[in-house]
C-alpha cells in the first residue's frame, strides 16, 4: 500500500510543496540551508495575530535549537492566550550552535525558576498550576525541563507537560524511505539541528538535553503529547508517551493520521489542523 498524505491536507499543502520543489535543494548537514529551511517553515506558518496578556501560567518553549524567536513567532503564541484566556511566557533563550547544551536548556530552566518563584507577587498566579508547553525542538526543551523540575524537586511541582510532536532524541538518524519524501522535517535536518545542539558529544548529552535518554520517568507531570503519523518523531513519541504510562504517569495522546511535522499550521483549516490545535487549547486550559 503507497502512503500519502490525509486528502484535505494535501490539498491544502498544494501550494507550498510547489514552493519546495522550486527551492534550491538543500546541502546534506548543512547547518545554514537547515536554518533558512526551518525559517521559511515557520513563516508559512504564522496564525492570527490575537490580544496578548502580561500574566504568566503557562511556560512556553516555542523555539527551534538552532533558529526562531520569541518575536518571530509572537502571533502563535498570542492567538493561543487568545484562544484559551490562560497567560504564556516564553523565554528568549540562547540558540546553538554557539550556545550549544546545556546553554539553551538553563536558560529555560532559570526562566520557569523565575516564575514559579514571582508567579503569585507579580502575577498573580497560582504556582502549582505552572505547566511547560513546547513544539518540535521546544517540545524537546519542555520535557527536559519536566525532568529536571522533578530531579531538584521543584514545589509545588509542575502540573502539566504538553508537547508536540517533540524532538527528544538525537539517536533518531535513519530514514525511512519509504516515507522520506512525505516529511517536512527530514532525517538529515533532525541530524544536522542534534549535531549543531551537541556537537561531538554523541551518546554523551544527558536526558535534559535528550529527554528520550531518560531511564527513569516516574512522578512526572500528567502528559498532553500529539504528533502527526507522517512526522519523524511519531515513534519517539509512542514510545514516550508509552514509558510514562508504565510509570503511570497520566497521558493524553494524539496521533494524527496521514499529516507531517507542523500539518496544524500549513493546513490549519482542515479537520486534522482544527482538531490538533483544539486538543492543545483544551490541554491548556486544564491547569
């Protein structure tokens, strides 16, 4: 059976596999070609810009490891404050490669240190209703700062993680070519962003870092994890979201059929896209 993408998605993506197919091709490792693919991404995926609040609930890691900001995708995370009524915070932190790991990971962790601690004198809120969200590499940041506000103990701990199809192990090298040709983050992207986070640390980095190296993941925050089938980290993912449930750890699940990396926001008016992106809101407003 030949695999393709969900029908409606893949009307809705037409246009910009055009676009891909004009580029100039990428240079396999190429860190450059890497990050002006992710940006280009990224622009084809900015949402309705919507009211922005100054309070802080929930600590949004939405950046790649090696390429974005916290202005750059400002609309995003706004339409989500919007759409939910709950309060973000995403913190700038420094990109590898010339803020390799641990760099980019303290940063987060100091940033959701300094909320959890000012949360109810400066905004009003509730500290044991402090979650982490991320997206594809800052899924993989919200994990690892999920272990790591366990492992020191963080009190009162944090009440959720969501996160998105997330990026959680550099170990995850091999292509699928059967499918290759369907994602929109490919292997040697995947490859190229781990090597520019970790440099020549291969099978060193720790489970803060690679939060799939994790051998212990008991008393962790209940899990709001998505991904998409055509998605490079759809296995990583599973096995994720199956360790935790061995450890019974609450999981909310999601895997949705026949769509890639980032489908909700190149399609964001299809069923998949719409239902996705409903699923996180709802996960949001549940702390």
């Amino acid at each position: 059976m030949t695999i393709t993408y969900e029908p409606e998605f893949n009307a809705a993506f037409t246009p910009f596999a055009a676009a891909i197919a004009a580029a100039p091709k990428l240079r396999p490792g190429n860190l450059e070609d890497t990050k002006t693919s992710i940006h280009g991404f990224y622009s084809a995926m900015q949402a309705e810009k919507g009211d922005q609040d100054d309070q802080c609930r929930v600590l949004c890691a939405w950046r790649g490891y090696v390429t974005g900001s916290v202005e750059f995708l400002r609309k995003q995370i706004e339409a989500r404050v919007e759409a939910t009524g709950i309060p973000f915070f995403a913190p700038g932190y420094r990109l590898a490669p010339e803020h390799p790991h641990p760099i980019p990971h303290e940063d987060c962790f100091a940033a959701l240190k300094w909320v959890h601690e000012n949360a109810a004198d400066i905004f009003g809120v509730d500290n044991s209703r402090l979650g982490v969200f991320g997206e594809s590499a800052g899924g993989g940041l919200a994990a690892g700062l999920a272990l790591r506000a366990r492992d020191e103990k963080l009190s009162p701990p944090l009440a959720k993680q969501i996160l998105v199809y997330p990026m959680m192990d550099d170990r995850n090298t091999i292509p699928n070519p059967e499918v290759e040709h369907l994602f929109t983050w490919s292997h040697d992207n995947n490859e190229t962003a781990w090597k520019a986070l970790i440099g020549d640390k291969d099978g060193e980095i720790d489970c803060y870092g690679a939060a799939a190296r994790a051998t212990n993941l008991r008393n962790l925050p209940s899990t709001y994890l998505d991904v998409g089938s055509l998605d490079i980290f759809v296995h990583d993912s599973l096995d994720y979201a199956q360790r935790l449930m061995r450890e019974n750890v609450e999981v909310e699940l999601h895997v949705w059929p026949r769509v890639p990396h980032g489908f909700e926001g190149l399609a964001p008016q299809t069923r998949y896209g719409k239902m996705a992106v409903d699923s996180r809101d709802d996960a949001v407003r549940s702390l």
